[in-house]
C-alpha cells in the first residue's frame, strides 16, 4: 500500500478538519481514567457527606462548581470555567476549588490521551466528573433530577466521555452567546420508551421566539451514519403522526434537529449517506471545528441541501 493510498484511507476513517488533524474530542484512539490526587480522602457515605454540608465546609461557589459538573456530566476544565466566570468565579479560584474538591471525592479528574501519542505532546483540558461524595450530595439537594453514578464510569468507554464533552461546547457556546434557556439530556418524546431518545435538548431564545435544538452528536468511533439513520427513520414516523416533536418537560416550541459533528468532512460525509434534506422536519448540520474563539458558535450551522451543506447566518448568535 502506498503513503498516498493509507493517507486517503486514514482521512476517510477519520474525517479529518480543515487543518489535516482529528478533533481530540473526537479521536477514536483517546484513552482516559480517572486521576486520584496524591492526598485522597473521600468520603463514601451519606451520613459523612451530609455532615459536611451542614458544617458549612462548602460554599456556594463549590455548590456551584458541583451542580454544573453535575448537569454537564463530563466536562473539560476549560469549559468549566468559561461556565462559571459569569457567576463571579476567576480561573485561578475554580481550578483551586477544584483541587479541594477533588481530595474528598466530590469531583473526579481524568487523565485523557491519544494511545499513539507515547510522548503526551498533545494535553488537553482536563474533565471532572461527579465523584462518589458529588453525587450522594448533588442527589440530596437535588432529588427531583438525575445526576451519573461515578462508579457508572467504570463501565464506560472514552467515547461517552467524547460525546458529552463535545456536546458541553456546544452547550457553553450558546450560555455564552446569552441565547440557551433550557437545556436536558436523553429526552424522550411522548413519554413512550420505544420511540429513541434525544442526546440533548436546548431551548433557545431567537428575535422570533423559542426554538428547540434537538441535539445528536455522531463520534467517529462509532457506526455513525448507521446509528443516526436509524433513529431520524424512527422520528420521521413519529412527525408524520404528530407534525411536531412533543418533547418530555419541554414546551411545544418548533424544532430543529442538529447533528452535531466535529468536521466539516464529517458532516458532509454525513450528508451524502443520509440526505438530511429529505426528511420531513427541518435539519441542521453544527460543525465544531468552525468555532471561533471570536464568533464561538455563530457561523458553525450549516442547512443540508441536495447540492451538499449551505451555511446559515444566524444574526441572534452574533452577540
């Protein structure tokens, strides 16, 4: 096999950005595990964890910390404090409080890396999780919503924690565009369990109204195309009945389907195979690498078409 011929077939695998690399969210090849501190002293029951809690050991600003990692999921350290540095929280304080969080098991940190990278040269921001004491914590405060088991993680690949932190950009680009309202994950629609799950559903506020964002991430490690025209089938059947998504705890606003991928390649892979425009509700393609540090998720919504993926000008995201 030549170098041309592998180098071709690497990028169709892998669906390389505009820069020739592979979105580390998105790599197939990360690894990750949780990162103990070197001083660890967490605490394992309920009665411990309350007992810090009535003490007054934690603040607001940890409970903040603790409810966003909670409602994110998996969420990278970046995203964390961008997040939080509206509600008065400086970088320095949140990774400090993070540290001392991280010592009594409230959050868990993890260690992610691409397994050909032996040199560790590429180091991304590091993600928390909810840790064994965060979520007893987040689940007594908090006992009308879900948050995830820390021991869940144990059972998980690195592609869940992918999927979540990539999504979380999306999420934090739109808080940060001052546009999201609402946001939850895995809704169902109807409240009928044979009918797939969204990912994640954000409510957002336009010059024309409310707009639900029902959000799929596609991951390179997985049968994507076959994973996500199964579920559009299935929800194209539920639309011919009802004409609308009924979301659960979601008002009927209109809605948009947003396939989010982390290349343009990929998304334009994605509708070749899948011919979004075709189905009955409206689709659009968010492509990640188009973020910018200047425009953050303004100019990264594409409309599919029959001659390929047409950019969208959204003048409300230009904020």
């Amino acid at each position: 096999m030549s170098n041309q011929t592998k180098t071709e077939e690497q990028e169709q695998e892998f669906f390389v950005s505009k820069q020739g690399d592979i979105p580390f969210w998105d790599h197939p090849l990360m690894r990750g595990f949780k990162l103990l501190p070197k001083e660890y002293y967490p605490f394992l029951y309920h009665n411990e964890v309350l007992s810090v809690h009535r003490s007054g050991k934690l603040d607001e600003a940890d409970f903040r910390i603790l409810k966003v990692i909670g409602d994110a999921v998996a969420i990278n350290e970046n995203q964390l404090r961008r997040a939080l540095y509206k509600a008065g929280l400086s970088y320095s304080d949140t990774s400090k409080r993070l540290d001392g969080l991280r010592r009594n098991g409230f959050v868990d940190r993890w260690k992610c890396r691409l397994a050909i990278d032996k040199d560790d040269n590429v180091k991304p921001p590091a993600p928390f999780t909810l840790g064994v004491a965060g979520y007893m914590l987040m689940r007594h405060l908090y006992n009308d919503q879900l948050f995830t088991r820390s021991e869940k993680w144990d059972t998980q690949g690195p592609s869940t924690l992918q999927r979540f932190v990539a999504t979380n950009e999306l999420k934090i680009s739109l808080v940060e565009k001052g546009v999201l309202r609402k946001w939850r994950w895995n809704v169902g629609l109807s409240y009928k369990a044979h009918i797939p799950q969204v990912f994640g559903v954000g409510t957002i506020e336009t010059p024309n109204g409310m707009i639900n964002l029902l959000i799929e991430r596609a991951q390179m490690s997985q049968n994507f195309v076959g994973f996500l025209q199964t579920k559009l089938n299935k929800w194209e059947n539920y639309f011919e009945k009802h004409a609308a998504f009924h979301l659960n705890d979601f008002e009927d606003d209109p809605a948009i389907v947003v396939i989010y991928a982390s290349t343009y390649s990929m998304a334009s892979f994605i509708q070749k195979n899948i011919m979004l425009d075709t189905f009955s509700f409206g689709v659009w393609i968010c492509v990640e690498e188009e973020f910018s540090e200047e425009e953050g998720v303004a100019n990264s919504f594409y409309q599919p078409t029959d001659e390929g993926l047409v950019r969208i000008n959204l003048p409300f995201l230009h904020k």
